[in-house]
C-alpha cells in the first residue's frame, strides 16, 4: 500500500472510531435520561402503589419502581466491565475481526429487544441493555488499539476514545428529546439497530483481520481493498514459490528480542493490585451516583416532573463534554515522549513516571466530585454533573493508558478485560448500598455517601506505589552510574 494511501487509511480509522466511541460506545452511561423515558412509557408501573400520606392523602409510592431500575441498571454496568475479561481474552486470541462481528450481534440484538419490549414486558430490559453494554464494551476494546498507529500521541489518542465513550451517554438524551417532540421510543431503537451496518463496514474496511501491533513495524498495513485483506507489514516468499504473511517480527534477527513478562507475573504484580484498587473504589461511586441520580433529584425536587427533567437534561448535555476532557489526561501521560530521558532510563520507565500525577488527579477528582454529590443542594448538582464527568473521563482513560504502559502489549486485552472484570464484582456493593438507603436510611444517602468518600482515599495508594518504584529504580540508576 502506498505511503500516502496508508496515511489516508490511518486518520480514516482514527476520526472513524472516534465517531462510533463518541455515539455508540457508552449509551448505557445515559441511563438517568433512558429511565425518564422508560418511566413515561409505563416500565415497572405495577411496582407503584398507593399509600396514605400527609392529611390522609393518597399519594403514589413507586419506590418499588425506582429499586427495579436500579436493580436494571447495577446489572447493566456489571455486564459492560465484567464481560470486558471475556472479551478480551476473545480478541487477544481471535484477533478485531471476530470480535467485533460478535460485538455486533450483541449490539443488534440488545437494541432488538429495546425496540420489541413493552411496559408488560418490562422484565426483557435485563437481557436487552446486558447485550446491548457487551456489545459496547466490544467496540470500546476493539478501537483503543487505534492508538498504536500513532505513537507519539497514543496514551492521548486511548484516553480521547475513553472520553468518547463518557459523552455517548448523550445518545439516550436525543432518544429522550425525540421522545418529548412525539417521535416513538421503539423506532428510536429500531434506528440504532440499522447503524449496526456502519460498524460491519469498518470492521472490514478500516481496521485490521487481527491486531495493531505496538512498537509499529514501518510497513504495517490492514484492512481490506479491492478484495484483498491484508493485515501484516510484511510478505516473503517461500522457496518453492508462494507467497505467505509473516508474523511482525523485527527485521534484524541480530538484535535480541525483549523478554516480555509472563501474563501470571504480570497479574501477580503489585502494580495489579493496586490498579485494580484504584479502579474499583472510583467505579463503585460513579456507578452508585448514576443508578441513584434520578430518585435523588425526585427527592431534591419534591417530585417536581419539569424540574427532575431540566437536571436529567443538564446531566446528560454535560456527558458530551466527557471527549473534551479525556485528552488533558492523556497529554499528561504523553507529555515525557519529546524530552530527554535520565541517563539508564527506557521509555517505559519514563511513561510510568508520567503516569503518576495522571493517577493521583484522578483521584483528587473523584473526592471532589464524591463530596458534592453528597451535599443535599440542588444546584450545587450542576457543578457534580461537571467534575463527575472529568472524572470519569480520567478514570476510564487512565485505566487503558497505565495498562498499555506497564504491561506488554501482549497481554493488553486479556489485563484489561480482568480489571475491568473484578472492579465490576466490587461495583455489585452498589446494590446493596442502595438496599441500605431505601431500607433503614428511610431515603437518605448521606451516610452511605461519606462512606464511599472515606473509601476513594484508598485509590491514593496506587499512585503512592508507581511513585516509589520510579524513585527507587532512579535511586539504583544513580549508585550503578557512581560505581
């Protein structure tokens, strides 16, 4: 393929899987606009009962509504990060093609069942949006190799695709406005479906049959043009004639070839652990704070329908901002690529040293935002729904970017599905958090709320680590130079 066409090819890929991250990849995210619609159209109603309030007044408690929901949605974002470990480990194996052709059955499908369920079949939105969050979390894992055609921007570039994926929480705000303006909510859901033809385009045209290596090799080409799949750089000759694809092997079989860590050692790491710390305590509390986002503003409005929607409204038009935000993490990460490094010191060790201070404002983001959502004040939310979206942006953005810097790339679907994986069995507390609130709580999250606070202080720890480690590798870099 011809250097200029190849170019051409890879800013396609790049702006191509920017726009199904930011549309497609994580709607589940809108989940508070998807429930006022949901609400409207009558799902669960037959939870709400009438009770006697002040004054001997009828009043509808739907408590019972809300919990099914919530119960909807922990089991919802428990699919998206836990299934995350099985697909990865299929496209470490099987390569992009395959998996994304089964990311988009699940896709098809979950959309399908949306398009077909009813208020009577209300119970069909637990499979529905579970296959419809594997199929996103599919074309997630599919399109962060994209950074890898890019290496001096590529932490940027897999930190603005997770920031994509926050704003396309945004996509069940236009399915809520369309709704409002008199457009039905199952052809909203019928069109979804149809846009799974753009994903199989690129599939076969702008990505490649199995994997984008990194280090890049300089003549690696994929995709497919005028029948013809090619993905990789290079084709020899054997020697009774044919022709065959070679693996992407360095060129100089002189040079030694690195060493790579084992995918046990890598999991046995400490940097493992505490990653998977870091990342478990912050996606409990964003998980908490969006399954219980819509019953909070009931509470905070007094049950004001034009006010809960004004704030859904609000929330939702702040997800878009989330591709906005992501990059600034990234260009942390990256920002080592054009400065000279300490004598001794390889690149990895120089990105795990940038690393550092992505990590610990991640943190600092998610006790601000922790703090406010807290705070039973309704406009104070305006200012929650802004830090809750930087942060979430830095959290998913970091997560992919400090597993592609301090593991092999080998290894990368297969640790980044199992993160993902048992955060997602730690973010099941949600459920019985929110148990504990509408149980003894009466209502009130606020002691569960200073609980996940006090427990984000623990996600410091990780950065603490990488900051020691890059201390005392420089510490030995220095005494083998003076010696």
């Amino acid at each position: 393929m011809p250097g200029s066409s190849l170019t051409v090819r890879r800013y396609l890929t790049f702006f191509t899987g920017l726009v199904e991250c930011l549309v497609f990849a994580g709607s589940v995210f809108g989940w508070a606009s998807l429930v006022f619609v949901l609400k409207t159209e009558g799902y669960f109603s037959s939870q709400c009962v009438n009770t006697t309030g002040v004054n001997a007044t009828q009043v509808s408690d739907c408590s019972g509504q809300d919990e099914k929901f919530s119960l909807v949605f922990t089991i919802t974002s428990f699919t998206f990060t836990f299934l995350t470990l099985p697909s990865g480990f299929l496209f470490d194996q099987f390569g992009t093609r395959v998996a994304r052709l089964f990311g988009i059955f699940l896709y098809t499908m979950g959309t399908l069942m949306v398009a077909f369920s009813t208020a009577a079949l209300s119970n069909l939105l637990f499979p529905a949006l579970s296959f419809l969050s594997a199929g996103d979390n599919m074309f997630v894992m599919t399109n962060m190799q994209v950074g890898n055609l890019f290496d001096s921007r590529r932490s940027t570039i897999i930190t603005l695709y997770n920031g994509a994926v926050d704003s396309s929480a945004a996509l069940f705000l236009g399915i809520k406005l369309l709704h409002e303006s008199g457009f039905s909510f199952r052809s909203s859901f019928f069109l979804l479906s149809a846009c799974s033809v753009i994903h199989l385009l690129r599939t076969f045209f702008l990505l490649p049959r199995d994997h984008i290596p990194y280090p890049l090799p300089d003549d690696f080409t994929y995709g497919t043009t005028c029948g013809k799949s090619e993905t990789r750089s290079l084709e020899q000759t054997t020697e009774n004639g044919n022709t065959q694809m070679t693996e992407n092997k360095p060129l100089n079989k002189d040079v030694p070839v690195k060493q790579e860590k084992s995918f046990r050692e890598c999991l046995m790491s400490r940097f493992f652990v505490l990653h998977l710390l870091w990342l478990s305590v912050m996606l409990l509390r964003h998980y908490f704070f969006i399954g219980t986002l819509n019953s909070m503003l009931q509470r905070l409005t007094e049950g004001e329908p034009s006010l809960v929607s004004q704030y859904i409204n609000a929330f939702a038009i702040v997800q878009l901002c989330g591709v906005l935000c992501a990059p600034w993490n990234g260009l942390i990460m990256d920002r080592n690529k054009g400065k000279p490094r300490a004598a001794g010191e390889s690149e990895q060790e120089a990105e795990l040293r940038a690393s550092v201070l992505s990590l610990s404002l991640t943190v600092l983001q998610c006790l601000v935002f922790s703090v406010c959502a807290s705070i039973p004040y309704l406009p104070l939310q305006y200012f929650t729904f802004v830090v809750q979206v930087f942060n979430r942006s830095f959290v998913f953005g970091g997560n992919a970017a400090f597993i592609s810097v301090a593991f092999p790339s080998c290894h990368f679907g297969k640790l980044y599905g199992l993160v993902m994986a048992l955060s997602a069995v730690f973010s099941l507390l949600q459920y019985p958090c929110l148990a504990l609130v509408n149980g003894p709580l009466d209502g009130n999250p606020l002691y569960v709320n200073i609980g996940l606070t006090l427990l984000c202080l623990l996600a410091f720890i990780h950065p603490l680590s990488v900051f020691l480690h890059c201390r005392s590798l420089a510490s030995q870099r220095a005494i083998s130079t003076s010696s």
